[in-house]
C-alpha cells in the first residue's frame, strides 16, 4: 500500500504496488487494470501520479495500452539479468581509481540467527563469523555492510585485519574458497535504525538503497551473506585520462 510518510515517491510505490500484483499473478496477461480514476480513488493519488505510474510500467513492458478500450498487462516480461563481478568494495575502488577506506565496527561469531541460517543453508544457531564495516569514499561514508559466513569454512577468521585486508582475498588466500558466483537483490529503503542514520550521516527520512547478497562456490555452497545499507546520494570525482599514441 501506499505510505505517504515514506520519501519514496508515490508515483514509484504505485508503480511497485502494481507491478507486485502482475508478479503475484494477481493481475494476469491480458487482464485490465483498473482506470486511471478507480486507482486515485482507491490509493489517494492525483491523476499526474497514476498516469507517471502507469507510463513507467509501459515503457517496462508490464503494461500495455489500446486506444479506447484502456490499460492491460502483458505477457510477464522477463527480468533484466546484470552481469556483475564478485571483486570486493576496496578492488573495485581501486581499479577505478577511488580513494576508499573501511572502518570495522564489529568483528566476531555469533550464533547464526533463523534468517541468517536459511541464507546459508545452515542449522540455526550454528556459529558464524560476523563482519559489521562502515565503507567510505573520499573520506565520506558511503555504505554499511555486515556479512556472515559459517565459521566451519573460516576458523580464527576474526583475528584478521579487516580494516587493511579485503575479506575476499583472504577467504580465498588463506582458506582455499574460491568464489565463483553470487545474487544481489536491490530494493529502495529508509534507514530502520538510529544507528545505520548516524554512520551514515544522513537524516531518519532520507532514502537509501538496501542490498542482500548470497555468494557461493562453484558447487553452489554458500559462503557469504551480506545486507548492505548505501545512501541514495553521494559525489565520486571523475576524470578523463588520455594516452599519445606516437
């Protein structure tokens, strides 16, 4: 449903609120949405809203429209799939040429809660090892990231030095696993708790951008499970760099 204290824009929860109905099947291929007035009256919305709602469905491929008879759902489209690297935060700063730090804020094991458990497909209360670090590019924080892995693949793990050693590099380094492919789902957020608005140095309302990763070995093991909180908005540099071909 719509909520209006979210700074999520309304035409976008309107958007996503339709859209779940397709994926859910409750909106099937062929099926008619409802008119532009029925949706303002049932989700409070101006008419500019539904219509800049309904237009990014289109342009997406959800929805289709026939003159004079109204708005329908198309065959599901299926999703974009984005092909991504399993190289750390800190290699890909670097490969890019972006000053980077980590600060670790928590490094230890824990018992593995029930939603941790189901993400690496281990007992429930199983020990993990816990990573909690704030990221920061050119001095500014950028990210929050904790990840768990089975501490029965890393032991003594927690006494490495997070802050100067990618955690990529010494899973692979010093304990054999070479990652070999992942998932990341993305979904726009607002900060949840007091502290991730304080590392942040963001306001309470601000959006940011929630991330949840699974990584696996060729086998389809998983190793890591990060959730990541990025703020919406932050200012990297760039600059052009030339070669003189003599």
């Amino acid at each position: 449903m719509i909520n209006r204290n979210s700074p999520i824009p309304l035409y976008y929860q309107l958007m996503q609120e339709i859209k779940n109905q397709i994926d859910s099947g409750e909106l099937e291929p062929g099926d008619a949405i409802p008119t532009e007035i029925e949706l303002m009256e049932k989700y409070d919305v101006s008419r500019a809203t539904v219509r800049q709602s309904v237009l990014h469905l289109v342009n997406e491929g959800y929805l289709r429209r026939i003159k004079a008879k109204g708005t329908f759902v198309n065959s599901r489209p299926e999703k974009p799939k984005f092909i991504g690297t399993l190289r750390g935060f800190a290699q890909e700063m670097k490969e890019k040429g972006v000053p980077c730090k980590t600060k670790v804020l928590v490094k230890h094991i824990i018992p593995s809660p029930l939603k941790i458990s189901e993400k690496l497909q281990i007992a429930t209360g199983s020990p993990v090892f816990h990573l909690h670090r704030l990221r920061f590019i050119y001095n500014e924080p950028v990210l929050i990231a904790d990840s768990y892995i089975p501490e029965q693949l890393c032991r003594g793990i927690e006494e490495v030095d997070f802050e100067n050693n990618s955690l990529y590099d010494v899973l692979e380094q010093r304990y054999g696993i070479i990652l070999h492919h992942g998932r990341r789902d993305f979904e726009p957020a607002v900060p949840s708790a007091a502290e991730d608005v304080k590392l942040l140095d963001i306001s309470s309302r601000t959006p940011i951008l929630y991330v949840e990763s699974i990584v696996c070995t060729q086998d389809d093991t998983p190793v890591e499970y990060v959730e990541i909180k990025m703020r919406g908005r932050f200012t990297v540099d760039l600059i052009q760099t030339f070669s003189l071909k003599l």
